[in-house]
C-alpha cells in the first residue's frame, strides 16, 4: 500500500546484509526526508562505484580506475618502490589490507583472496578464490621469500589457511618460508573465559 | 586508503540512522560486488524517490505524483468514497498509517503530523507539525465527527497527544468527540513485568 | 578439580533458573570471600524459607506461617474485613498478586492458580492448578458477582484464560459476571512496531 | 508485603554480583517450591563452604581442609612432587589456575594473587594482593628459574602485570627469567575486527 517509488527503495535496503524490512523502511523514509540534492548525491557515489572501480591486475585489491577498462591496472602498495617485494601477505578481503595497513607494522605486499569462496569450503567455491593466480605470482617472482596466510582464526579461516598452506607446499620451492599469524590473547582476553587451545597457545609463546 | 569511490559510498551509508562505520563499509562492499545492473536499480531508485513523491495536501500522507508539481494532490484514503469521513484518525507518521490499516478495523480517515517536531517538545518543533492544518480541515468539515489521537504510549506521544487534545478542545465546537487508543496489556505482557500505570489501565478497561 | 564444598555449591547455584556454570561459580566464589556471618545469615534464609511459610487456604497465597503445619490458614487480604469480597482476581503466581497490589486500584479478593501447569497445557497439568478450589470456592460464596480472569496476554495466558472461562461457564451460575484485563497499547509501545491483534483492540477500546 | 521469609531470601539474593531484584525474586520462589530437603542441601552446601574452605599457605589456592585450622596447609598442586618446581604461574584467581589446567600443557606451580585489588589500582588495593609471599616465596627457593604473569589482556591487567614485573626486577636476581602470555589472534578473530595492537602482536609473533 505504499507509494512505488518508497516499496522500491525499501526493496533495494532489503538486499544489503543483514537488514530487515523494517530497518530497510526506516532508511527509505529518512531518505525521501532528505533534499534533493543530497539523494542525488548518493545516487551519483552508487554510479561511481559502478564505473569507476576496478581491481588491481596483481594482488586484487579493489582500486579506482576512470579510464579504459582493457588495461592492466596496478595498485599504490604494488607499484611503490618503499614496499618490501620479499614478503606476502594474504588476506581474505579488501578491509583486510585496510586492518594490515593500519598496525603500521607491516610493509610488504598483499594477495587479495576474494570472499566468494570462504563461506563455505566447496571446490568450486575455492576455484573462485585467486590462488592460482598466487601461485603464478609467487613462481614468477624470485624476490618473494616468505608468505603471511593471514586468515581469520574462525574454523572457515582456519580451514582454509591449512588448504593454503597445502597448496603451496606442493607448488613452490621448499625455500619458500610459509606462516601464519601468531595465536594468543587478543586485547580484552580474560583467562577464565579463553578457550583452552588458544590459552595453550599463549603459553606455548609466552615472552 | 580506501579507493574514493568506495570510501563516498561508505560516507553516504553511514548517514542512515542508525548505521555505524563498520556496517556502512559493509554494505559498500556488497554493493560494488553486484553487477552494474543492479547498482544502476539501486541508483534508480534513489532518484525516483526524490522525483516522484508528493504529499496528498489533505492529510500529508507521501504519495507518488509523476506529473506537475503545482497542483493539489489527494492520497487514495482522502479520494475514496468508500471511506468514513465522520473520523479522523492523528498519526505521527506515514508507517503508522500502515499499522493502522494493517489492522483492517478502521475505515475512517487519516491526518498525518509529521516525524520532525516529535523528538523534542519545544515550540519549533511543535510548529513544524500539520497542526493548523488540522483544525482548518476539521473546522471546514462538517462530516468529522470524531478525532482519534493515535500517538505513540511513550512520554513524548503522551506529551504531544495531551497538547493536541487542549488544542483542539480550545479552537473545535464542542460536539467534536476526542478520543485516545485504548491503554491495556499489549499482546506479550505478562502481568509480573507490567508497569502501574498499564495494569491499572487494563483493570478499569476489563470487560 | 576445584574442591569439593565449591564444587558443591557451584552445582546448587547451577539448579537455580537460567544460572548456567559459569554464573553458578561467579556466585559460588564471590560467597566463599564473605564473612562466616554472611554465609551463615545466607543459609539460615533458605531454612527460614524451607520451614516458616505456608499457602492461604483459600487464595493459595504464600504466607508466613511459625506454628504448627496442620491449622488452615489465611493470608491478610483474605481477613481483611476491608477489602471487597463481591470480586476475584485469578492470577497465576504471587508476584502477579504484588502487581496487582502495587496499582492501588484493586480492592477486591485473590485466587492464585499456582505456576506448575502453565508451561505446557496438558490434562495432568491443568490439574495441578487450584481450579476445583476456586469452583468451591465461589459456588460457596453468595457475595461473589465478578470474576477477572487476569492471565497474561501471552499464547500461554490466553489459553489458559478460554479454559477457565470455558469451565466457569459450564459450573457457575449465569449471574457470576467473568472478565479479563483490557487490552491495548502497553507504556511504551509504538505504533509502528504493535502487532495487528493489540492495535486493533487498542481501536475498539479507544475513549 | 511479601511475606518475610521470602523477601529475605530475596534480600540475600540481591547481593549476589549482576542479580537484580527481578532475578532475585526468580530465584526465591523457585527455591521455595523446592522439597525441603533439596533447601536443606543448599543450606548445607553455604555452611560447608563457610566452614571446610582454606587457602593453600604457598600459592594461596582455595583448598578443602576438614581439621584444625591453626596447621599450615599445601595444596594438590604444591605438593604434587610430579610438578615442575623450576617454573611459577602468577594469576588473578582461582578460576585462572583451572583454565591453565584445562589445557593440559603447564605442568608448573602457581601463585594466586587474590582479586580483592585488582579493580581498581591503587596502594592498599594492591597491598592486598599475594605480592610480598610471592617475592619471599621466589627468593626461598632455589629452583625457580621462570615467572610467567599470566593476567588477563585487559587494560588492568596490564597494569598490574607491569607493576609486578618491575617489583619482580626491582627484588629478584637477574637470572630469573620473567615472561608474559603470548599476544595474538584469539580462537574467532576476524582480522578486520582487531584491535591495532593485537594485530600488530600477531604479525611480530607469526610462524
């Protein structure tokens, strides 16, 4: 019973994850409160992200490109002479690197896996991840000495960085250094809360 | 460090009620993960809301209008001739009509105050209501008969309801009826969580 | 592992409704720092409690009871020559009684159900309820015109409220007035977010 | 106007930590629908626990002792010549030692500080703290040659583990080697829900 233009807009909220009709509504009907101008604004950054993003042709991180779409792109962290080429770290997504990046301890290069995969671990799933593209990546580059697998330490993270590691062992030169992050209390971690493997993990590295 | 277009996006996103950095970054990156198709009907979407919608000039429910923006437009409740013209049912705002025709039980008429006076009682925002609009509809209608307050059960829609009702009293003939929603247990309650003041409502309102 | 009088103690705490383990031992350690005195004031309330209460034997309240066990005996309201004896309250629990108190606008007598058949409705349940009591109850008492079925407004409640209006029907005479609490908008419900069934009521019961 | 033994029982039950009235009234009448043997128990559990409950004299673990109070008593761990007398665990509380326990891999001794100081960091809160038998108890022995403080990563533990390292500095030979728990990804950890710090202890900690 309402108007089209706002069931539309409600429809269109109602797709992005994890939101319900009625929140979906409640964005629609503050946007319609908006001027003119600021709607058209948010149309327009929709638009833009619908043209002018592309992904970096090396690591995949996402980019912004405005031009032609047939070339090869390359992101800053990849063409940046200051980065450190002999190591590689790889994450499952964009906010990812962001996360890396922002620790400030980090000045290697990325390899951006792509979340299509990590839900759940079917093989197709897994082909649609960049690893073979990784591979390709690392064997054409002599520099590369060591690989960060930095999945989530959740079980699909974990699955899958045991997959990684698998892979890489059976593809590339033994004196490839492969690790992964280290384990033990996250800032907050209350011993008679933490769960006994990363407890014993923290001790294991104690220091 | 986030590419622009991402990061407009996520800027747009995180003007919604409600939604933080975290979920705005969320929902930017599902969208530039769906296909141009889909981010044009988003884009679509958004600008037919800010094109093609009016409110009726009766009852200032939003209504869609695709043409001229000058003349008087009526919504389909105002237009019907099947409706009860001797009732008129205050509503703060427009998903409140929903809820009220949700219940099949009305088939009176609507008079919709609007969002943007109701979070703080100051005469401003008092101001900002369709209030005189309201008692020049009720004094030019010989038909009304009846005017149910339909706010809220919180302090603010008692605060604005009590306000309404002197309004009222004070510019309407006598013979106009003022009447509230019944107060009572809601579906849920249960009697050991009840406030005094609902249960003592739902005693003298037992029947 | 730990020792056995906090083990102990752990698993009684771990009885109490929705106490799960980890509460159990919160509450177990912050008693083993009490003081002597404290632990000992702790388990003389629970054999207080265990030896000094009783039920009315006409309402089926909880009383407090020092003497000997097998006298019948009254609550206070049931005494008391001041409160209206031509109505009865039927509620499941004593803390329902204390809401219902607590409103200052009842005067009238109680009848407590008793909770052990409301949470599945089978026969044997049911049962368990001080059902026939109040049947007696009423059919010995000329003074008696009203009857208030106030259950709560839960699946649960309602259910139970049709049963017992059903059999008070078939076994009170006809002049016996029977009511529930009203029905309607609770303190703080929102338009918006009420189900159809409550809004509805609210509607018929506005005033 | 509860009656008192219930309103006792509930008064008790208040004082236990995070339960409020509404969960203390819970708690209560459940008890009270107990046969009065299970109350009997509970009773009893409170008053053994006030009663047959004492500290190890060494690492300050609570631990049951049945006889006269005035010996000096060690507990299951301290005694156990299996242990590993060369390495010392320094925790919060008892629940602590059994989550180092849980995970099977430390087989040295303990040292429970208390809780009583560990909320809030001032002088005669740490005063009370287990710090002055720690450093008596490390320099008597010969054996010790590693301290691990395992407090939790929350910002007091912190700060307590800081201040016990420096007075550990400050009192011990310097061959006495003082660690802490590793720092990393807990068990769950998505990486671009991480805290800087954690992240930045994960990538330096890698392997």
């Amino acid at each position: 019973m309402l108007p089209k233009p706002i069931q539309n807009l409600i429809d269109q909220f109602t797709k992005l994850p994890s939101v319900g009709p009625r929140q979906a509504a409640r964005f629609a009907f503050y946007l319609i409160k908006q001027s003119k101008l600021n709607l058209d604004d948010f149309a327009k950054a929709i638009i833009d992200a619908s043209k002018n993003l592309n992904q970096c042709s090396l690591c995949f991180r996402i980019i912004e490109c405005q031009n032609d779409k047939k070339n090869k792109y390359l992101c800053s962290i990849c063409k940046n002479p200051q980065r450190d080429k002999s190591i590689i770290c790889i994450v499952e997504k964009d906010t990812d690197v962001e996360a890396v990046e922002n620790t400030g301890r980090y000045n290697g290069l990325y390899h951006v896996l792509g979340e299509s995969g990590l839900k759940e671990f079917s093989k197709p799933n897994i082909e649609n991840l960049h690893l073979k593209d990784l591979i390709k990546r690392i064997k054409n580059s002599h520099e590369i000495k060591e690989i960060i697998i930095a999945t989530s330490a959740t079980t699909e993270g974990d699955t899958l960085a045991l997959y990684i590691a698998q892979l890489l062992k059976k593809n590339l030169p033994a004196n490839k250094q492969i690790t992964r992050l280290g384990r033990g209390l996250s800032t907050g971690s209350e011993l008679e809360y933490m769960d006994e493997e990363t407890l014993s993990q923290a001790l294991l590295g104690r220091k």
